[in-house]
C-alpha cells in the first residue's frame, strides 16, 4: 500500500492545528486557513484518500471567486464559498478535514517500527 506524502502529513497537521469544532468560530477558522486546500494537491495523498481530499477541495470552491464590476478577482472561490455557508456545514468541512488528517496519520504510524 502505498501511504500518502510526507508533505500531506505536515501540511495537514497544520491545517488542522488551525481549524476548531467550535461552531462559533468555525467558518472564522475555515476561511482564514483557505489556501490549504491550493497548497496540498491531491496526487500527494495515497490512492485511497486522494478521492476524499479532492471532494472536499470541490465543496469548498464550487462558488467560485468573487469578482468585481471589473472582472477581476477580489475574494477566492475558497473563501467566497465558505462565506456563503452555514456555520453547520463549515463544521462538517471541518470534521472531514480532521477525520482525513486522522486516517493520514495512521498511514505512518502503520509503517512505524518500534
């Protein structure tokens, strides 16, 4: 089996270490950490969570960005789209970014040796 990057694990324990379960500030925390889901491709995760990875990237940029009269971008589709969703959907985003991180984990500590 192949496990995911050692980058997807770094760059994921980040992301996570940034996000809360407190619905309150969710979506606070969501957006203001918005270019991980630019930062970390999907080709990086192992076969069995690139899928997981990608679908989560895809809701939270199916908005777009935002743009002004002029066309140009003033609000990324990442952000413009978790500011246009409830604070419970931002808490599911959230839990699905903590339960991949988790199973990205046990890919190393699989492999670990003690």
């Amino acid at each position: 089996m192949k496990k995911s990057n050692i980058f997807v694990y770094i760059e994921l324990s980040k992301f996570t270490n940034s996000l809360t379960t407190n619905l309150a500030l969710c979506k606070q925390y969501l957006k203001s950490q918005a270019s991980y889901f630019q930062v970390i491709p999907s080709k990086y995760f192992s076969i069995d969570l690139s899928e997981e990875w990608d679908s989560i990237c895809e809701l939270v940029v199916k908005k777009g960005p935002r743009l002004d009269e002029d066309g140009q971008i003033i609000r990324s589709a990442a952000v413009n789209t978790i500011d246009q969703m409830s604070e419970q959907e931002c808490l599911a985003v959230s839990n699905r970014i903590f339960k991949l991180h988790e199973k990205v984990k046990q890919e190393f500590s699989q492999f670990d040796v003690a």
